[in-house]
C-alpha cells in the first residue's frame, strides 16, 4: 500500500508541474452544402480567356554528338592508360526538336517565353490556340539571367493576355498553369500559391518565383500561370524533381518581372542592369541583435571606385530601402538595383551604428567589363571571348571569392575552341605548370608551350576537368 500511495502522490505531483491548455475548435460548427443549388462548380470563365493568348513554340536545334566522349577519350590520363591509341571520335550534327509554350503579349505578334525555350534555335515555329497555321517567329531579344525571351510572329489582331500585380499574391490563393505539356496540345492544371519570392532555387542568376503546386511538366515551360481571374500572373518556368515527373514544386517567373524584362526586349533588344559594386548577405540571427531594424541586405564587401564607394557607403552597413522600396534581403536588394537602368541616380536608406542614414549613388552598367574576343592579339584561342577575373565579375557571375582564372563568356559555333571542348562559363585556371591570373598569364603559357599538345584545368561549375589544346 506505501508503494502504490506513493506512485500516485508522484502522479499527482507530475500533473501539476506540466499542465497545458490545447485549443479547441467548436465542436458543433455546422456543415455547408458544398452545392446547394445542385449546380456544376467551374472554373471555366477564369480561364475560357486566358488560355486564348498561350501558343505552342515548336523550335529546331542542332545538336553535336560525342561531345562528352571525346573530352573523356582525350583525356591525357586516360589515353596513357590505353597505349594512347584512343581515336577522336568525329563530331556528328544532328537536329533536335523541342516543344514549349508562350504568352501573347501584344496585338500584333509578341510573344514572351522562357529563354531556355528558344535558345540556340535555328527554327522557331509558332501555332495558335484552335488554329492549324504555322508561323515563323524570331527572337526579338533574351536574357539568359531571368530565363526570359520575347518573339516575333507576323499576325495581328491577336488575343492579348491582361497582367495581374505580381506584388499582390497571396499564398493559397487558387492558379491555373496553361500551356503544351509533352506535346499533347493545350492543357489547364489547377493549384495554389505553395510560395513566394523564392530564391537561391538555382536556375536563374535573378530569381524571384512563385512557388505553386499546379502541374507543370515538360512542354510547360514558356507557358501562363493565371488567378481566378484569368490575369497573368507568371510565366511558367521549371519544376523540382529528381526522376522528372512532377512532383508537386512548380516555378514561375512572376509577371512583374516578366513585364519589365518583355518591355526593355522590345523596346532595346537587351537588357542593361544597374550596379553598385558591393557583396552583400542576409543578416544572421546573432548579426540581428546588433541592427534595430531587422531585415536588409548587409554589405560585406566595397569595390574600389564603385558607385558605392564613391556614395560613402561602408563595409558593415545594412541597406534598407532604395528609392522607397523596402529591402528584406540581399535578393531583394540584387534583384531591385538590376531592374534599374545604369547611370540613374538612386536614393539609398541604409543603418550604420543603429542610425538611419541616406545616400544618393549614380549606378555603373553592370557589364561594363574588360573582354576580349578571338581577334585579340592576346587571345591564344579561336573562337573563345575571354573576361579576367576581378572582384567585380566574380560578384556579377556569382564566382567564388578563392577562385583565380579567365572566365569563357561566349564559344563560337564550329570554332576551334568548341572542337577542343570549352563550354561557356568554364574558367581556365592553369595550363600546364603555369597558373591563370590573367588574360596575359593565358598568352605566356601558351608561347612557352607552342610546340606541345597543352593541357589546360577548367573550373567548371565547380568541378575540375582537363582539355586537351594543340
């Protein structure tokens, strides 16, 4: 009896030290009739509009094989172990054919797309909704850092898609993706806003998506995300999944974004981003007790005679806004100083020591930096345009700091630089015993190997690889 009163003396102990209070709902809320008036639930009228401005772009791309190969088989290490008696392989085109989707955008024939869509296509045929007609488009303009293109057709009086405020979503507010799935025509998923301004996915330098669970699958992408509406809200953009079927994780581009990217193509046939010269980073939970404002982007790191510097701006400095706009991250503060045209004049509110201080700096053009194409006298390979490396480029391309070398920005078609097997975006960091710093590092090592076969170290992606140059 002692054993037992003393278990439930303890119990009763136990209770009173924890007790919690679960919120409940009420337990006689009524039940709605999902269907009172026995009518049929549609979505019909969001959308019977709405899926008149989105095409199918058809494209025509000629592809190389063996390519993967041959940098295998000519690999210095790899020829040693066979007796170097591998043969190169001779490149073989061939054309491929793919299939995506648009929005109309104008009357008379702009349409807008992912650029990944329309990239590198000899051929670009467009068809309208109900409509057998093929007409051919050309690129107006693209730009490869948004996955954003706008093209051509010789139509008009087309059905124009109207843009809903992109600034304005909600998550879980209903959408609908439209557009050609696996080719099988035109085709209406429906979901919901799972997310907003996601970035660091990793398919775009700008990001800004909207996350939706509506199905996008290959053949989407180009393609419309609408609300309830039948506004534009999004241009379909990718999906998140290992084996490639959907998997619930849709992007899209957000239209206001879209809007002002398709407007500067048309209107300027490319798109030219404002700098300012500085790294920044999100504020960490420790950095926060030490700013009263707790969002921003904070500047790690100025160039020296950037329009940031020149501003007096300081490492350590929190930005908060930009001409009125609030800044929460360093993505917001990326992506609002690139959608501002280089050489206007912006005001920016920043925290220093915990004072809110403003500043007025002329932004840079972003690209404005030193490269040389294959005429140049210092270039020693055909076809390649070669950029040094400096702080500057490494924060526009997104380049580790610890990383040195020549950045490939552009291989030209049947080029002996793309036979040898550069890829843009490859960063030649040594050639032989002889380590890249610089466009004249890059001539010297060559001159001192004219006579031999070179090996030449590629960073790509951050990955090692070798190719082989004679």
């Amino acid at each position: 009896m002692k054993k037992i009163t003393f278990l439930s003396f303890f119990a009763t102990i136990s209770l009173i030290a924890a007790t919690i209070d679960i919120a409940q709902m009420p337990k006689d809320s009524p039940r709605a009739d999902a269907n009172p008036n026995n009518v049929i639930l549609s979505y019909n009228n969001s959308i019977k509009d709405a899926k008149k401005s989105v095409v199918n772009i058809s494209t025509t791309k000629k592809t190389k094989q063996n390519d993967q190969l041959n940098e295998m088989m000519q690999n210095p290490f790899f020829k040693e172990f066979f007796g170097n008696k591998l043969p190169e392989l001779k490149q073989q085109e061939r054309k491929s054919h793919s299939l995506g989707s648009g929005v109309i955008i104008s009357k008379d024939g702009y349409i807008v797309t992912n650029n990944h869509v329309v990239e590198g296509a000899e051929e670009i045929v467009v068809t309208l909704p109900n409509d057998e007609k093929e007409y051919k488009a050309k690129i107006i303009g693209q730009d490869p850092k948004t996955d954003i293109a706008v093209v051509k057709i010789e139509a008009k009086d087309l059905h124009v898609a109207p843009f809903g405020d992109s600034s304005t979503l909600q998550e879980g507010d209903v959408v609908f993706a439209i557009g050609n799935p696996f080719g099988v025509g035109e085709t209406i998923t429906q979901g919901i806003i799972s997310a907003l301004n996601k970035d660091r996915v990793g398919l775009n330098q700008y990001e800004n998506f909207i996350q939706t669970d509506a199905s996008i699958n290959p053949g989407n992408s180009g393609g419309a995300l609408v609300d309830s509406r039948g506004a534009l809200i999004g241009i379909n953009s990718a999906i998140l999944s290992k084996s490639g079927g959907n998997n619930g994780i849709g992007f899209a581009i957000p239209s206001n974004m879209v809007e002002k990217i398709a407007t500067l193509l048309v209107e300027q046939g490319k798109i030219e981003r404002g700098f300012i010269g500085v790294s920044i980073s999100d504020l960490t939970n420790d950095l926060k007790e030490l700013y009263d404002n707790k969002q921003g982007a904070l500047i790690l790191m100025i160039e020296n005679n950037s329009p940031a510097q020149k501003a007096g701006l300081q490492i350590s400095d929190l930005i908060i806004e930009v001409d009125g706009i609030k800044i929460k991250n360093s993505n917001e503060l990326k992506n609002t100083i690139a959608a501002i045209s280089p050489e206007k004049t912006v005001s920016i509110t920043y925290e220093r020591d915990k004072k809110i201080k403003t500043t007025k700096v002329k932004l840079a053009k972003m690209d404005s930096t030193k490269t040389l194409d294959e005429k140049g006298s210092t270039n020693p390979i055909e076809g390649l345009t070669l950029m040094e490396l400096s702080d500057k480029t490494k924060s526009q391309y997104q380049i580790p700091k610890e990383i040195e070398g020549v950045l490939v920005t552009e291989v030209k078609d049947n080029s002996k630089a793309e036979k040898i097997g550069f890829k843009e975006g490859d960063i030649i960091v040594q050639v032989e015993q002889t380590r890249i710093g610089s466009l004249k590092d890059l001539a010297t090592a060559f001159k001192e190997n004219s006579k031999n076969k070179k090996r030449i170290i590629i960073n790509r992606q951050n990955f090692r690889t070798i190719l082989v140059a004679p």
